[in-house]
C-alpha cells in the first residue's frame, strides 16, 4: 500500500520560502533504508510525534511527524545538523 502524505498548507509555503524546499519533497527521507527514526519525547504534543533522519534531494533531513488515521503528517523538517548526520551515518 502506498504512504499517503499530508502537512499544513501554510507550515508548506513557509518552509518552502524561508529553508528552500518544499516539505513534500523530502517525503524521500521515508524510502531511505537507512534512515534513522525515534519517537519524539521531549514534550507532551497530545499526539506521538515521530523524527526521521533521512536522505532526501540529495541531502539529509530530519522530518517531525505524527500519524493521523492513515496519513503520514508532516509537522516540519529541516536539513540535518552534523550531530543528526552523524546519527545517520553520514559524516
């Protein structure tokens, strides 16, 4: 079954604008058999939050997101930091 995508229009346009790409092009990081995923325990967010490290557009990013009904939501993503590459396996 194919994953379906879906993220805040808004949180989008945004991401797009102010980082350079558009969240559901890094949506490749879920392809990546090697990516790096752990539940997001910082806070309490009513929801679990879920972080996947992967590569994507030729880069690695971290992508916040959390499951509804069937729908991978995306909450945010950004490129990795050198502690995330490193946790990835990318140095």
């Amino acid at each position: 079954m194919e994953r379906l995508f879906g993220c805040d229009p808004a949180k989008r346009r945004w991401l797009l604008n102010e980082r350079g790409f558009d969240l559901l092009d890094v949506t490749a990081v879920f392809a990546d058999t090697n990516r790096r995923d752990h539940v997001d325990m910082r806070f309490d967010y009513g929801e679990t939050r879920r972080v996947t490290i992967g590569r994507a557009l030729g880069r690695v990013f971290t992508v916040v997101y959390t499951m509804r009904g069937p729908v991978t939501w995306l909450i945010t993503a950004w490129p990795a930091s050198r502690k995330e590459r490193e946790h990835y396996g990318d140095r």
